[in-house]
C-alpha cells in the first residue's frame, strides 16, 4: 500500500470510528486494530490522537465540504440547473457517509453529531467550518444574481434574503431528518423546487 493509499485508508477508518463514536470513547489502539496500522505508522498522519482526530476532521468536514469541492466554482446557467446539483451534491454526502461504513444508516445524525464536537476541541476548525458556511451564502447569492441577469427569476426580490432562505431550507430539512432516517434529498428538491417556484419568471 502506498502512502497516499496509507493515508486514505487510516483517515476513512478513523472517520467511521469518530463518526460512530465520541471522541472519547475511540482510543488509539481502536485505531491500530480497525486500521492494521502500527501506532508509529498512524502517528505519521497525527502525532497523537488529538492530532489524528484534527486531521480527520478537517479533511471530511472542511475540506471535503467546501461547495467549491463539491460542485466546483464556476455559477450555472441556470439557477435550476444549480438546485439540482446541489441536491446532488447533498446526496453525494450521504452516499459518501454510507460507503464508509454501511451500518450508517442516518447520515445525517452522525454527521450533526460530529459537527457539534468540533468545538469542544478545536475552535479554529469551527470557525473554517463556519467560512464555509459563509462562502456557500455567497455562492447562492451569486447564482441567484446569473439567474436574475438572464432572466430566469425576478429582479425584484431581495436576493440576500432568497439566498438565505434556500440555505435555511437545506439545515432545516437536514435536523428535522437528523430525527429520523437521514436527510431525504427528494423532499430537500420538492422544497427548493417550491421556493424556486415563487421567484421564477413564467413563461408566456
């Protein structure tokens, strides 16, 4: 196994570890045991298991999460068209969190359980967390300002607001699913397809 392999294989073991897990409760030889790596081997990736912990983290919940990662940077042509691969994009997270490890059949509570730990731990990782938070309201605002420059929706809307609505739309269904099985990504579309509805130039 090469080392980017290594690297890949301890960060997924790990994850599904501190995913399924508080981070009290995995040790470093839990990891030693589910990853077949030796505590020198891992403490290469982190020099301890805070420091592994850090790493794991920001790499699935900052880095992965980044909009731009997941949908790249570029404003669609159509508003819709950005909808849809958001809702994919979502999807694609849940699909994710699933592959890791199937017994996740609640993506959407572990993942949530996981963001409110970070704080107890690292507070930079929350505020990067909460950049990206922040940079995914300006790539909404920035589609819906394409989307009313090629009069796909109405000029007349407060497109701060609409972005945020979207956006609260989205955190929204995800606790109210947290309670249940998961995030439902086609009632997450029917909502935004509603929102998108009234904001919609019609056509003659």
């Amino acid at each position: 196994m090469n080392k980017n392999n290594r690297k890949q294989h301890l960060y997924e073991v790990a994850f599904k570890l501190f995913l399924m897990n508080r981070y009290e409760a995995v040790s470093i030889s839990d990891i030693e045991t589910a990853s077949g790596m030796t505590r020198g081997a891992i403490s290469y990736y982190g020099k301890d298991k805070l420091g592994l912990y850090y790493n794991v983290i920001k790499h699935y919940l900052v880095d992965k999460q980044n909009l731009d990662n997941k949908m790249g940077n570029s404003p669609k042509l159509r508003f819709k068209d950005f909808i849809e691969s958001y809702v994919k994009s979502s999807q694609d997270t849940m699909d994710a969190l699933h592959s890791i490890d199937t017994s996740v059949k609640n993506g959407s509570r572990a993942y949530m359980a996981l963001i409110l730990q970070i704080c107890d731990y690292f507070q930079d990782l929350n505020e990067m967390y909460l950049t990206n938070r922040n940079n995914e309201l300006l790539v909404w605002i920035e589609n819906l300002n394409v989307a009313i420059k090629n009069k796909e929706i109405r000029d007349d809307i407060n497109v701060i607001a609409t972005a945020k609505s979207f956006m609260n739309i989205f955190y929204g269904q995800s606790f109210l699913d947290a309670l249940s099985m998961g995030l439902n990504t086609m009632e997450l579309k029917l909502q935004f397809q509603n929102l998108y509805s009234l904001i919609e130039i019609k056509k003659d």
